[in-house]
C-alpha cells in the first residue's frame, strides 16, 4: 500500500512539473526588449573633426538636432566659433531632409545610422556645398563636451 502511495506523489509530482514547464514555456512571452527611442534617437548634439589640411586648423563640427525639427550647424576653430546656421530638418525613417538659412531653396538629403553614441550621415543628393562638410561620423555629445 505504500508503494501505490509513493507512486502516486510521483505521477502527482511529474504533473505538476509538466504543468509548470508548460506554463514557462507558452504562457511567458519572450521578453525581447526594442532599444529605447532615446538610444536610436537623432535629437541631441553631435560632433565630428574636420581636418584643413592647407591651413592646418582643426575644424570642429556640430550638429544640434532639436526635438521641434529645428537644426543648428556650428563651426568652431580653436573654441571660436566661425559659423553658426539654423535650418530645419524632416526625419522619414533613416533619412534625413535638411533645409537652412544658408542653402534656403536647396534641400539635403541624406540617410543616417546611429550606432550607440555615434551618428554617420551618408550623402544621398544634395547639390549645395552642405556635401562637403555634413556627411561623415559623428559622436553624441554632452553639455560638458562643447
């Protein structure tokens, strides 16, 4: 009579662990977490190197993408800033139009990839002389960085 009720605890003991597997199995859904909108973000400032090699200054780029679709280009030397123009900008998926005050009737388009805290912008058409100085690889900068 023992042994019924051992073998019973057992059939008992394996239900219930085929129950749980189940449940562990179907009824939990794959937590695969999206990257978060911040991290694949183009909002935020950005800035890159721009060697001149027949003066031999260092030209530091940035590009401030506003959340209002507002963006500044600034161009320093030495901490000095040279150039500063406001534009727009319209985001469509990986793509980028930009419109500034410099270039008014002159759109650009270019596609971007955001790797972590770097942004590359890749010239798609722009006839302006923005292709000169906009594409290339930026890193995420911050409020300490500028």
């Amino acid at each position: 009579c023992n042994f019924d009720n051992n073998n019973n605890r057992e059939k008992s003991l394996k239900k219930i662990l085929v129950i749980i597997m189940l449940v562990f199995a179907f009824g939990c859904e794959e937590n695969v977490t999206e990257p978060s909108e911040s991290e694949y973000t183009i909002v935020g400032t950005w800035g890159k190197l721009k060697e001149i090699t027949d003066k031999r200054d260092t030209i530091f780029i940035y590009l401030e993408f506003k959340v209002d679709k507002i963006i500044y280009l600034t161009s320093k030397i030495g901490g000095q800033e040279i150039e500063r123009i406001e534009g727009s900008y319209i985001k469509t998926g990986d793509k980028i139009t930009v419109v500034d005050s410099k270039f008014e009737s002159e759109n650009g388009i270019y596609s971007f990839k955001i790797n972590g805290e770097m942004l590359e912008l890749i010239l798609k058409e722009d006839e302006t002389e923005r292709r000169n100085y906009f594409p290339g690889i930026y890193k995420r900068l911050d409020e300490k960085e500028l």
